[in-house]
C-alpha cells in the first residue's frame, strides 16, 4: 500500500493506493476535511469538486469531516469525527 499526501485549498487529500482484482483501475480516496457541510465555504467547495470529479471518473471516495451535517453527500458518504481544541 502506498500512500499520497497534498495540500488541496485547506483540506488534506490522502489518496489511498489499493488495487483490487475486479477493477484494478478504480481508487479508494477518502478526503479528510478541517470543515465541510452545513458550512459553506472554500473548503467545501472543494472537497465537493474533488469527490464528484473522482466519483466521476469511477474511484470510490469517502469524505471524513468534522461536527454534524448530513451523513452522505452527492452519494458520497461523510464520516463524522469529533473536533477538539489544540492548546497552543
């Protein structure tokens, strides 16, 4: 497994490298967000994009994304982590 780590406009894409027998073609991504529906904002647009963009393409994605919000995004399904305050 291989692993791939960039910066994209505030959110932190970690693409995941799993080839599987049926569709050695196809990516599992999953984006990992600092914020993401309901708040609208740079950030989300570009989870948005970049997760229809793959989906479109026909690699599976999964957004993880902190706070509460909808579970599922454009048939993309959102995982809902619990934030916390780091000490400075």
């Amino acid at each position: 497994m291989t692993s791939n780590r960039a910066t994209y406009r505030g959110a932190v894409l970690r693409l995941v490298h799993r080839r599987s027998s049926t569709t050695p073609d196809r990516l599992r991504v999953a984006v990992i967000a600092e914020s993401f529906l309901p708040d609208v904002n740079g950030v989300t647009n570009s989870v948005l994009q970049a997760t229809a963009g793959l989906a479109a393409r026909g690699h599976e994605c999964v957004i993880v994304a902190p706070g509460p919000g909808p579970n599922l995004s454009d048939g993309v399904p959102v995982i809902r982590v619990r934030s916390c305050d780091i000490p400075r």
